[in-house]
C-alpha cells in the first residue's frame, strides 16, 4: 500500500533543479479551493474602488448598470 511516507522518500530523490516542476505538478493536483481563494482575494482587492465618486454619480452608475443588466438578462431566447 501506497503511504505518504513512501512518496516522501521519493521526493527526497528528485533533483534540485527539478524541484519546481514537482512542486507545480502537486499544486495542479490539490483541489480548486485554492485557486478560488485567490480570486475571492483579486476580487475583495476592488473594494472600496468608487469611494472617489460622488453620491450622486455613484447612484447614476448603479441605475445604469440595473438598466443594463435587465436588457440584457430579462429577454425572451428561442432555442
């Protein structure tokens, strides 16, 4: 049976120069959790990016943008 301890011995035999390349071929097996932990944190990162804006072109923005998604979600497609 396959133990953590045996592919460890294994590792401790890889060459160094070699070493990143196991390294990003682990980290493409791990779950996708990660990789969505990342995005969560690029997109908190935007946080606060219209505290520049007036109330006022703040609130025209977010009109807009309500418009903008109705046209183009709240439509009728034949398939």
């Amino acid at each position: 049976m396959l133990t953590i301890n045996t592919i460890l011995k294994e590792i401790n035999d890889v060459p160094v120069d070699r070493l990143e390349e196991l390294y990003q071929f682990i980290h493409s097996l791990t779950p996708k959790t990660k990789s969505t932990e990342q995005l969560r944190k690029k997109i908190l990162s935007f946080g606060g990016a219209f505290g520049d804006m007036s109330s006022k072109d703040y609130a025209d923005f977010v009109s807009q943008t309500k418009v903008t998604r109705a046209k183009l979600f709240d439509r009728n497609i034949e398939l």
